[in-house]
C-alpha cells in the first residue's frame, strides 16, 4: 500500500471517532449554554437579585474546581471511554433533580442539579479533550480542536434558542401580572411558570442516559499519549524539580481564569442585558446565539490563519485588543448596538482558548499533565466573575435609585456600565500575550 493511500486509510478510520466526539461536545455545548435563558428564568421564578441569579453560572462553573483532578483520576482508572460513559450518565442525573426542583421552586435545588451537571461535563470534558488531541498526528490536533470548538458553539447556540422559547415565552407578561396580583396568585403563576423546566429536563435524561449506554459500544479505538522524543529531552534535561518554578505557567491559569468568566459574561449575560435595557423576552432570546455565532465565526478564521498567517501568540495579542475595544463599546452606546457589542466579544473571546493552552505548556516537560489539570481547574473563572458583575449592577442601580432616578432606567444604566468589570480581564490576557508567556523561559532557553 502507497504512502498516499495509508494516510487516506487512516484519514478514513479516524472520521467515525471524530464525529462521535464532536457529538460529545456538541452535547456539553447545549447544555453548558443554555444558562444564558436559565439566568432571567431563575430570576423570576425565584424573585433573585442580579447577583444571585449568576449564581447559576457559578454552580455549573465551580464543579470544575471540584472535579477536574478527581475526574483525572477516574479517566486512569477506567479509561478514556467508560469516563465518557459515566459523565453523560452523571449529567442525566443532574437533569433529573430539575425535577424537584421545579416542584419545590427551591433555588438550591435548581443550582445542584445544575452542579451535578457540571460535574458530569468535568468528566466528559477530561475524558474527550485529551482523547481527540492525542486521537491523530499532534501537528492536526488545533485542527480537530477547532472542529470540537464549532460543534460546542453552533450546540450552545441551538440550545440558547430551544430553552428560550421554553422558558421566556411570555416572561413579560408574568412579570406584569406578578406586580398586582396578590401573594396566592403570585405563588400560583411563578409554580406554573417554574413547571415548564420539568418536561424538556427529563427529554435530555433520556436522551443522556441512552447516550451513556450507546457511547460504551461506539468504536472508539484505545488510545493513550504518547511521550514525544522533544518531551523525553525536556524531562531529562530540565533542572527545575517543582510546578512552582514555572512563572509563565501560574500566569497562564490567571489568564484562562479570567478569559474563562469573559467568555461566559459575553454569553450568559446578554440576553438578561437586553431584557434590562427594554427589549422583550421573545426579542432577546436570540442573544446568545448573536455570541456564539460570532465565536464560530473566529473559530473558522483561526483554522484558516494559524498558524499560516497569525502566530498563536500574535493571535492572543489581537484577541485582547478586541476585547478591550468591544468593552469599551458596549459601555459608550446604548441599545441594539450596545448588544451587538456583547456579542462581538465572542470574536475577540474564540482565539483565547487554543492559543494560551499551547503558550502555557510550553517547555513544562514531565510536569505538564499536572499542568493540563491547573488549566482546567482555572474554569472556575466563570464561577467567580459573572456574579461580581451582577454584584456590580445590583449596587450601581441600588445607587441610581436612592438618587432618585427611577428603576428601570437605573438598571439599564447599571447593567451597561458594569461590564467595566471585563476591562481588567482583558489587559492581563494582552499582558500574557506580549510578555507574560515567557516569563521564566527566556533564561532556560
């Protein structure tokens, strides 16, 4: 057999995998996506302030502190495809405590099922990233990461307009009636309104559960990683005997921490914004989708340019430039075109990801499995960032309001002005970017 036709054979081979995987990210995309309309849903049905009702964020988000090195653990134990299994298995479950939740109308309940789910993505997460980096050639893997990124995002979008259209069909109208009806009418409404999460949450147990059990009989072939001839190298000639002596690897967490709650600020937060600033429920649960569509859009151009034309830390460096001119945007225009700026924060956040990974295991060696887990660990920024953004809006409007200015114009304005929050997120991802990838290596190298 020609050379030509081995790489075609293989090409061939790696095709079914490939797509089983992107399914995988297509599935933690919907579901990790949908809390842009879970936000004001929760809002209401809860009568939440901005800060709590981001607390939805931070159950989803934080579970990847939790569970990023026991998920590392169990991938050792069982292997890259039963720790698929058991993630979907574990996310099913998480659906299935909406359940009660609804029926209670209980906030904590809502945000630990929504914690078990983010602790079923942990371990899907720490399962099919590695597996479809090391499933092919490593000089193709930005390639097919690019690939999962696209299928994650066009999910999340899908999924931002299904729960929409589920949760905020009529939002406004309830919010109307809830101001003059009295206390068991109240009850009543936000008890019919919190039951419309029931059916749709056990329609994703079954599908979860189903794709649990089919993904144990998918022809996944076994892989493990190999360690590179530059990597044995490393190992045997670096002097450094601790993850500590690596400046730009600590640096390279901040970074992913704060871009990470950028990234979800950008998507989890636009549509409340909107409503916030006068649109309706129906208008602006589109959103979201504004956002990852403008990420899949920078996903496709940075197949495209990198590393052809653009540089990953070039990139980086433009990324963050974007952000900082976006942000900026967003606070000096109101309206529609202070939305679309949200939203074009997409572009600026999609190149982020794949170009600090790479720039932050740089010359790690034998440390960089522990490394990977610190990365994933920084996830958490989405836990932490967007509720001190509805911190900031609930104490700007509370500031507005005692000035005498009236409720809904101080909670526009306060919505508006808050993302200044994202202003520090974006100059340390421009600092990394221009120096801070190489603080420690330059006198190694």
């Amino acid at each position: 057999m020609s050379q030509t036709d081995t790489s075609a054979s293989n090409s061939n081979s790696m095709m079914i995998p490939i797509m089983i995987i992107a399914g995988l990210f297509f599935i933690f995309g919907f579901v990790t996506w949908i809390n842009g309309a879970l936000i004001p849903f929760m809002k209401t049905i809860n009568e939440l302030t901005d800060a709590q009702s981001y607390l939805v964020a931070s159950a989803s988000y934080i579970s990847f502190v939790v569970m990023a090195l026991p998920s590392s653990y169990v991938i050792n134990k069982v292997g890259y495809k039963k720790g698929m299994s058991l993630g979907l298995g574990i996310m099913a479950v998480g659906a299935l405590v909406f359940i009660p939740a609804a029926e209670a109308r209980t906030y904590w309940i809502f945000l630990l099922a929504i914690f078990i789910q983010g602790m079923g993505m942990t371990l899907l997460q720490t399962a099919s990233n590695p597996y479809i980096t090391i499933l092919g050639p490593l000089e193709s893997a930005a390639k097919r990461i690019a690939i999962m990124g696209i299928a994650n995002k066009v999910a999340g979008a899908l999924g931002s307009l299904i729960f929409g259209a589920i949760l905020l069909s009529g939002i406004d109208s309830i919010k109307e009636k809830l101001s003059i009806v009295d206390d068991s009418e109240k009850a009543q409404l936000l008890n019919s309104m919190a039951d419309s999460v029931i059916t749709p949450y056990i329609i994703m147990a079954v599908i979860l559960f189903i794709l649990s059990a089919a993904i144990l009989k998918a022809p996944l072939p076994h892989v493990e990683a190999e360690e590179s001839d530059d990597e044995k190298t490393a190992n045997s000639s670096t002097k450094k005997t601790s993850i500590f002596q690596f400046p730009h690897l600590w640096l390279g967490v901040a970074t992913l921490f704060v871009y990470v709650g950028a990234e979800v600020i950008a998507g989890d937060t636009i549509i409340a914004y909107g409503i916030s600033i006068g649109f309706s429920g129906e208008e602006a649960k589109y959103f979201t989708s504004y956002t990852l569509g403008a990420m899949v859009m920078a996903y496709v151009l940075g197949v495209i340019l990198i590393p052809k034309y653009l540089s990953q830390a070039l990139a980086l460096r433009i990324s963050a430039i974007l952000g900082i001119i976006f942000t900026l945007c967003i606070i000096l225009t109101s309206g529609f075109t202070s939305v679309i700026f949200v939203a074009a924060l997409g572009i600026a956040n999609a190149l982020v990801w794949p170009a600090v990974w790479p720039l932050t295991l740089k010359g790690l060696g034998k440390f960089t499995k522990t490394a990977s887990a610190l990365l994933v660990m920084a996830i958490a920024g989405g836990a932490i960032i967007p509720p001190l953004y509805g911190r900031l809006v609930d104490d700007k409007k509370a500031s507005l309001i005692a000035q005498g200015i009236d409720e809904a114009t101080a909670l526009a304005d306060a919505s508006t002005t808050s993302y200044w929050i994202l202003f520090p997120c974006y100059i340390l991802i421009l600092y990394y970017a221009i120096s801070g990838h190489k603080l420690g290596l330059k006198k190694d190298q």
